[in-house]
C-alpha cells in the first residue's frame, strides 16, 4: 500500500514539474512565462479582460491591443510608442513585451525588435541563434552562431572586467588621496586660525606700543634753535630732490638710446631702400627722415657738455668742500638761557632728576593733547618711533597674508569635487590628446586648453565652473572607451579666450568609467563651444561594477 501512495507522489510531482517545464511560445521570455501557462486559455497581458484561444498566439494576427499575442511574429510590430492611438475603445494598447525573445544559448539572451522578425536579414548582433528567421522568408538560412560569437563576447568581457576591477582599485585609491588631502587641509585650517589668533593679539598690543611710543614722543621738549630744526627737513628734501633727478637722469639715457636705435634703423632704411620702386608712403617717408637728419646736425653742432656737468655738479653728495656743510647747521647752538636752565639737571640727583623729567613730560603730553602746545617737530619720526611703526606694519602684513590663506582653505574645503571627494585627488592633474592638428590638454578642476601643432602658445578652452550631470545614448564599443547609455557625471569649463567675433570658448567634458585617465574624443559643436569624452577612474561606481561582474558570473552559469 506505501508503495502505490509513493508512486502517486512521486507521479503527481512529476506530473506538476512537467507542466512547470512545459515549452513557452516562440519568441517568450522567462520573465513573461507565467502568462503563458494556461493550456485552455490565454489573457492578454495588458488587457485580461480580451481572452484567446492558445491557438491565436502567434497565428501571424495581432488580436490583443497590446502584441502579446504574437511574441513570435511580426504581426504586432506596429505598436509602439509613437505608433498612432489605437480605435480599440477603453483598451490598454501600451506595449506588453519588450521585442522577440532570442535565446542564444552559448551566448547571451536578448530580445530583438519585432520588426527585424522574419525580415530576412539575419541579426546576429542581437540573436546569434538565428532564431528569429524561423520562416526562412526569402531563402534567408540564419546558422546558429553563438557559440564563437559567445567565446568571443566572454574573452573580450573578461579583458573589461578585469579592466574594471583595475578602474575600481584606482578608485578607491583616488578616494584615500582625497581624504587624506581633506584631512590635511582641515588641519592646516586649524594650525592657521590658531596662528590667526596669536597674531590678532600681537598686532592689538603692537598698536597699544605705538600708542604710547606717540604720546611719549609728542610730550618730548624740543631743545636747540627752530634753525637746526629747519635745516634737518630742509637737508632731507634736498636729499629726495637728488634722488629725483638721479631717476629722471637714468630715464632719460634710456630714452636716449632707444632713439639713437630708431635713427639707426631710419638711416638703414634709407641707405637700402630702393629710389626707383614708385611708393610715395616710402619716399614720403625718407624725405622726412632726410629733414629730420639735418636739423638733427645743427641741433648737435650747438650742443655743449655744460648740462651734463651741471647736473653731476647737482648730484654731488654735500660735504664740507662741496654743496652745504649741513654739519654746520644741524650742530646744537650756542648756549641759550634756556638750555643754561637744562643743565641744572646735572647738578641734582638722579631720582630728583627722573622725576622731574616725567612729570615735566607728563604735563606736556595733557597741554599738547588738549591743544594748548603744538606737538613737538623734528626731523621726522624718531628712531623708537619708527621702530614701533615697522613692527606694527611686519605683523598687519603677516595677520593679513594668514587671513588670506584661511579664506582659500576654507573655500577649497567646501568646494564640490563630486562623489567622495574623489575629483580632490586628482585636482591640478592633466591629461593630453594629439587630434588632428591641435594638442588637447585637461587638467582636473582647473582649465582646458588648445594648442597647434604648428607652434605658439596655448589657447584657453574654458576655466572650471562645476561639476554638472548629463545623459548619454552612446553604443558602447567592445573595447569600453565610450560613454555608453545612462546618467554621465559631467564638467563644465567656461569663460576661456574669447573667439574673432565670437563667444568666450568653452568646454563640456562628459566621463565615463575607464581604467585609467583619458580624453577619447574632442569635437566642436558650435563655434567655440567643444565637447570632451574623458574615461576616468574617478567615475566608477564601485556598487555597479561589482553588480556587473555577479552578472556577467550568472550569465555565464546560464549558458552552460
């Protein structure tokens, strides 16, 4: 009795495994099997409610307003979406199944538009198998070729995987770079604004010295005559007056050859041009030269060394023997009354002496700060003075150039340098391309340029502005140097030289996942407008390339 109840189990499993197994209808897809099963009936997919006989599927007729009667014909293949509306009232005529399912055992399934079906054109670079020429229409005998199509497919897919996982390891590498270059920058904003501070404290108390080096210096008794006074600035313009002529002196000897350089070149000109050549621009011109040359004599016919010498005369340095014996006036003057009353300060002890001297000092300082005695004047600033300015002004500068470089730091951190920051890594490097006659050249977030290979200098193609996204519809070739189909990440250089009578050049550069830095193509859209496809290791997305590599694993499995 056990062995009848076990051969029913096992017969009823057979049974359910072999229906489960059954053949799909020509041109189905696994995914779009469990519509198919049904032995008595069929539904459209799209539209449920229209229901066929199994015997209408691929009859060569299309009955449902959504193809998916005919998955195996062509019958259908006028639904798309920019086929016109359907007449069928009240139906869903969207398009149920993506093309014709082809197989391609060997190599990789795929599904080919229904209007390639039984064209009589075999499609082997979409179904090696040649199944979709199962009528043989116009003698058309479609071998199954996915056998070498398919070796050849996984040779070329293992050299791109493996391409990928290089391009991905340089990834992540670019990844590190670029935390480290962020961690590093962090750490100098914090050294700088740590630096700022102390320096914001030195200058504050810098400014408190000069402050009371000034109130010092202005509460000072002047002694001596307003002679020796005057003679100290009168000494220090002339001094400045020298210096001036000194330059203009220089200047004009330069001007001087630059002329003689020009004459040179004039009565060149004049000696070798030809006088039978009929050009009255260049007879005009030697003519006057001509004039020129013979004022030009008379003028140094008259001419004398007397300006030459007394302009040496002028720049002479003063001394005892020549121009003013300034020591004669800078001297202390004879004794006065009053400077006979300073010197009483010899005769009293020394803390007497301090403290009458600081509050002498004191009480200048209120009278010339109220306005009741001028300030005292001199030569200039004094010695202590000019040190307390020089060390106000080292640090202002030095304070200065830290804010500086707090501000480019702290831009440069919050500035985008896209998906992990992985562009900072790479910031400042370039990559070049020989196309045609120019040399192209990109360098990371910074500029492209265009240079002849006939010489010159480069021409700026375009400045970083941003980073920008774009959509790609591209073939992707067999080697992988192309953009491909999908969202691109994408840069935009701008505001470059500007173009004869034309915009400021610029340039959109579109990458994709490569293993190593490359521009593949550079094309100008428009005048001055260029369009870069640059393959970068920066742009592989580490999840994708890893999902295509368990896909390329499971394709792979399928085949055998």
């Amino acid at each position: 009795m056990r062995s009848v109840e076990a051969f029913l189990v096992l017969a009823s499993a057979a049974a359910v495994s072999t229906a489960s197994d059954s053949p799909r209808p020509r041109g189905v897809g696994p995914d779009f099997a469990k519509y198919y099963k049904a032995a008595d009936t069929f539904a459209c997919i799209l539209n449920p409610s229209i229901q066929l006989d199994p015997s209408q599927i691929n009859d060569d007729y299309c009955d449902c307003p959504d193809g998916s009667d005919e998955p195996g014909t062509a019958a259908c293949s006028f639904l798309s979406p920019l086929s016109p509306p359907s007449p069928a009232k009240g139906a869903n005529v969207s398009v149920a199944l993506p093309g014709f399912y082809c197989k391609n055992k060997g190599h990789r399934p795929s599904y080919l538009p229904f209007t390639n079906v039984n064209d009589g054109v075999c499609d082997y670079d979409i179904c090696c198998d040649g199944s979709d020429e199962w009528e043989r229409v116009g003698g058309a005998s479609c071998e199954d070729r996915c056998k070498e199509i398919g070796k050849d497919w996984r040779k070329k897919d293992e050299l791109r995987k493996k391409s990928l996982g290089a391009a991905t390891k340089r990834r992540r590498e670019l990844v590190a770079d670029a935390s480290s270059r962020r961690k590093a920058l962090e750490d100098e904003i914090s050294r700088t604004e740590a630096e700022i501070k102390t320096a914001e404290a030195n200058v504050a108390q810098l400014e408190h010295d000069l402050v009371e080096v000034e109130k010092k210096e202005r509460g000072k008794v002047v002694k001596g005559s307003k002679i020796n006074v005057l003679a100290g600035l009168a000494k220090q313009r002339i001094e400045e007056l020298r210096d001036s002529v000194q330059f203009v002196r220089a200047q004009r000897d330069a001007s001087r050859a630059k002329v003689l350089e020009l004459e040179k070149i004039l009565s060149t000109f004049k000696e070798d041009y030809n006088p039978n050549f009929n050009d009255e621009g260049v007879k005009r011109a030697v003519r006057s030269w001509e004039e020129y040359a013979a004022a030009k004599e008379v003028e140094r016919a008259d001419e004398v060394d007397a300006e030459e010498r007394d302009l040496d005369e002028i720049v002479k340095t003063d001394d005892a023997e020549n121009g003013i014996n300034w020591t004669e006036w800078e001297g202390e003057s004879s004794e006065s009354d009053v400077e006979s009353l300073y010197q009483l300060e010899a005769y009293l002890p020394l803390p007497v002496r301090t403290w009458i001297n600081e509050k002498l000092q004191a009480l200048r300082t209120l009278l010339v700060e109220n306005g009741i005695l001028a300030p005292s004047s001199g030569k200039g600033d004094t010695p202590a003075l000019s040190a307390a300015r020089t060390a106000l002004d080292t640090a202002n500068t030095g304070l200065n150039s830290k804010r500086d470089s707090l501000s480019k730091a702290r831009e440069d951190l919050d500035k985008d340098y896209g998906a992990d920051d992985v562009f900072r890594g790479l910031k400042d490097q370039c990559v070049s391309k020989d196309s045609g006659e120019y040399t192209y050249e990109m360098c990371w977030m910074s500029r492209t340029t265009q240079k002849s290979k006939k010489g010159g200098g480069s021409t700026g193609m375009g400045n970083f502005v941003r980073i920008d996204k774009t959509y790609a519809d591209d073939d992707l070739p067999a080697d992988g140097r192309g953009l491909g189909s999908g969202e691109r990440v994408a840069l935009r250089y701008e505001n470059g030289q500007h173009c004869w009578n034309g915009p400021a050049r610029s340039t959109f550069v579109v990458l994709a996942c490569a293993e190593k830095d490359e521009i593949w193509k550079v094309v100008e859209e428009e005048k001055c407008v260029y369009r870069m496809e640059v393959g970068t290791p920066a742009v592989c997305d580490i999840r994708a390339t890893e999902s295509e590599v368990e896909a390329g694993s499971q394709i792979r499995k399928d085949e055998l």
